[in-house]
C-alpha cells in the first residue's frame, strides 16, 4: 500500500520529463505546477466542494444520528434508517446517474452547487455512522443533570451533550471531507463547466500519459490529508 506512494513522492522531485526515468533531484515540477492554472483551479473547487460538503453532510448527519438514538422506535424509522445508509451500501454509479436525472428533471444547472450537494449525499451516512457510535454509549443523565439544574434542553445540548460527543463529529467531518476530496465517479456525473475537480482532472490528463507534475500535486495532497489527519489526532 505505502510502496507506491513512496515511489510517487520520490518521483515528484525528479528533474527528468519521463516519469519513469530518473534524472536527478529538482523542484522543477513543483514549479511547473504552480504556473498550472487549470491544475490549481481544479484544487480550489475541490477543497471549496469538500469543506462545504462535509459540513453540511457533518450537520446532517449529527441530527439523523440523534434521531435515531433518542428518538426510540418511532413510525418511519426503519424507511428513514434505509435512506440514510443507502448510499453506504450502493455503487457510487448508481448513486451518480440517480443524482444526474434528478438536476436534469428538476433543471438544475450541473455545476459547483450540484457536486456540493451529490458529495453531501455521498457522505452524510459516515457522519451519521460516526456519530451513532458515540451516542449509544452516551450517559444521558450528564443531559438531565443540566435540565434538572434549570438548563432548557437547547443549552443542554450545546453545553453538555455536544462538548461531549466532539471528537466524533470531528472525526465524521474529516471523513466526509476526505471521501469528497478522493471522489470521481459521483463527481464525473454531476459536474458541469466550471467546475472540475481535482480526481476529473488528473483522470483527464493521465489518461493520456502520466506528467511530472502529476506526481507534484499527488505529493501535496498526501501531505495536507496527512496534515490534517494528525493535527485532528493531537487535537
């Protein structure tokens, strides 16, 4: 798993323009990269499409996941529970063509917004899962304590439950912000001009062979998941 990756951030800083011929080391692609405007766009819709995504995806999730712990055995919640986990279980293809003949019926223009939304659907579910886990070993009575003390049951939850169960809304938000930064079948199906990820848009290119800087982007990203994921493990 870690060889190849090793093996492309090796290469990333290789001065040859064949990828698979070593040249000596140099920064030049990285250089090349940052004169890469298509490149660098595509980077900014994808963490501008990930972090809304994902924060929404993490707000939805949050109460689906209260609702299915506090909420008992209410009517609906086996069909409620079943739209929630759907997109878990089922191909991201089907996924992206189902959302595709929604914003074609519904006219909406594929774009920034409609990949938003699609990621938003994609990665709710893992929010909910998340935090799921975390409320079924909640102690409720820290809640009630609150209430009984003259907290009203908003305050409650913002003081005492949600300080609580923060480490894993955390970890759903990093999650969901991961998966929708790494998706491109979804994505492929439900963008539109303007905007391009950055998975469309090294596919596009390695499509017809693999560039330089490729590698140098492929580096970056690694680096700043990796980034992420350790400050949110430290924090």
């Amino acid at each position: 798993l870690y060889l190849p990756i090793v093996i492309l951030v090796i290469y990333s800083f290789n001065d040859s323009k064949l990828v698979s011929v070593w040249g000596g080391w140099s920064l030049r692609w990285y250089r090349e990269l940052f004169n890469d405007t298509a490149m660098l766009q595509a980077v900014w819709v994808s963490l501008r499409v990930a972090f809304l995504s994902a924060s929404l995806a993490t707000f939805l999730g949050t109460l689906a996941a209260l609702a299915l712990v506090r909420m008992g055995r209410f009517r609906g919640r086996l069909a409620f529970s079943a739209m929630v986990y759907a997109p878990m279980v089922m191909p991201e293809v089907i996924i992206g063509l189902a959302l595709l003949l929604l914003f074609v019926a519904i006219d909406m223009e594929r774009g920034f917004w409609t990949v938003m939304l699609a990621h938003t659907v994609l990665t709710m579910c893992f929010v909910t899962v998340i935090v799921q886990s975390r409320l079924m070993s909640f102690d409720w009575s820290l809640e009630e304590a609150a209430m009984d003390l003259g907290c009203r049951p908003l305050n409650a939850f913002f003081l005492v439950t949600l300080p609580i169960i923060a480490p894993a809304v955390a970890a759903g938000f990093m999650l969901a912000f991961t998966l929708s930064l790494d998706d491109l079948v979804i994505a492929s199906f439900t963008t539109g001009p303007g905007a391009t990820t950055l998975p469309i848009r090294i596919y596009s290119e390695v499509r017809l062979g693999v560039k330089p800087q490729i590698n140098a982007i492929c580096t970056l990203m690694i680096a700043f998941v990796a980034i992420v994921v350790v400050t949110g493990s430290l924090l």
